[in-house]
C-alpha cells in the first residue's frame, strides 16, 4: 500500500448492479511524482474527481495521446495505461460494464476500446453532479448521490439499442467461466461461427473473443490476489485457469505493465 492512501468500496442498488457492480472511492497524500498503472479488466471504468485530477501520461493506445481530466470514461483495453502520481487527489471510480456503456453514456464499448475520453462529452449534467458530489458530507453520502444519479440516468435510457443476445450470452458464459470457455465451445453454445462471434463482439466491446476472454481471466487473478487471505500466486494462477505461475507473470507484463508484486503494493 502507498503512504497516505484510502478507499473505501460500495456495493451498488440492485436496480444498477447489472450496469455498474461497484463504486471505489479513494483518497491519497501528496507525495514524490510517480506513476501508477491502469490495468486491463472486463470493465470499462470511469473516474469523478473530487480533489485533483488525472494526469494520463499513455493511454492504452498510446497514438491517441495523452490527456488530464477531472472525470473521464475508459473503454475495454488489452494494454496498459500510465497515470502520474504525485499530488494530493481523491475520487470515485466506477466499474461499468458493457452493458452498462449503452445505457449510461449511450455508445457501445467498442466505440472507447483503448481510449480514455472526457466524461462530459458523454454524459450532460457531469459538472453539477461533481458539485453535489464535493458538497456531500462522507464517503457513504457521495456514493448512495452517485448510485442514485446514476439510477435516474438509466430509467431515462431504457430505450436503448439493443445487441444481439447472442452477444451477451457469450459474455455472460465467459464471466461464468472468469474467462476460462473455449472460444469454440462458445461459438457453438451462440449458434454461430467462431470468427462471426469474434467480429460481433469485437464490434460491442472492442474486444475479440480470445482477448476479452484473456481480460476477464486477469481480471478474476486480480481480484483474488486483493481479497483478504489472498492466496499465493501459484495457486491463484492455478485457481484461474493459468498454464502456471509464470503465465500470470506474463499478463501481468503484457495487461498491466508491472509485476504481481509491484502491483499489490501500489493497491489497498
């Protein structure tokens, strides 16, 4: 854990846990300038700044530049990004799903893979909401304003475009599996071609079959190595369907640009 940081997690209203499973909320110290990872997930994650902002120093496509913000939307990616550390920050960090870009900010994923953009070119009304959010009092009190906005938000969106729903179904079975079910096995289950399921998801997410897949497989590594009484690494790799320890090694390079080790550290 960095010195002088906080978070805190919200478990969200059952009405939004489809779109957003969780809310973070964090808080950190002014420190020496440094750097800090975006890692790959299944999520696309959007941030609200309460204090500071953001300082994207690479994004996971590192050809479209790199930007500072005060909220921004984050889209599936394959590769990490690199945020500089340093001054004193504190905010709200969304886990928001596929599903969840359609209804909240009105785009497939697809149309954000890779990229990080301003929230508020998504999303009218975020400058007042990030008022609200400064003026509550707690934590607790940003994140039920938060889950609550965000519940108006989608009951306003309820006619959104639909994907095929083979495409959540296949989705859905790779989440049941973290990431482990075979891309053909799949296919099969949809009823369609491995490279036509490939196209169709990658048109959604912005991720390919195999890749989404491998995000949601380091995804679940992830998670069970920041759980309490978290299990060594090897089990962990085992546990999530890795070849071996040396596998997850390689993810953790290639998804998050840093080791394991590294990575828990900078991680409460």
């Amino acid at each position: 854990m960095r010195s002088g940081i906080g978070a805190w997690r919200w478990r969200t209203s059952a009405a939004l846990r489809p779109l957003v499973p969780e809310i973070w909320a964090w808080r950190t110290a002014a420190g020496p300038p440094g750097t800090h990872q975006g890692v790959s997930s299944g999520h696309l994650t959007v941030i609200l700044c309460i204090d500071g902002d953001v300082e994207l120093l690479r994004k996971p496509d590192p050809a479209r530049g790199p930007g500072r913000f005060i909220a921004s939307a984050a889209g599936l990616h394959a590769a990490p990004a690199v945020i500089a550390t340093g001054p004193e920050q504190a905010g709200m960090q969304l886990a928001l799903t596929w599903w969840g870009a359609r209804v909240l900010l009105g785009l497939p994923a697809a149309e954000l893979a890779s990229d990080v953009v301003d929230l508020a070119d998504l999303l009218p009304g975020v400058e007042s909401l990030l008022d609200r959010l400064h003026a509550a009092p707690s934590w607790a009190d940003r994140c039920a304003l938060l889950d609550a906005a965000l519940c108006r938000i989608a009951a306003s969106g309820s006619a959104v475009d639909r994907p095929p729903p083979e495409v959540g179904r296949a989705w859905d079975l790779l989440l049941r599996s973290g990431g482990t079910m075979r891309v053909a096995d799949l296919a099969a289950d949809v009823g369609w071609s491995a490279r036509h399921l490939g196209e169709r998801l990658r048109r959604e997410t912005g991720l390919s079959t195999k890749t989404a897949a491998r995000v949601i497989r380091f995804e679940r590594a992830c998670t069970l190595l920041r759980s309490p009484g978290a299990p060594a690494l090897s089990e962990v790799a085992t546990t999530c369907g890795y070849a071996d320890q040396q596998h997850l090694a390689r993810d953790f390079r290639d998804l998050a640009g840093t080791t394991a080790g590294n990575w828990l550290t900078e991680r409460p």
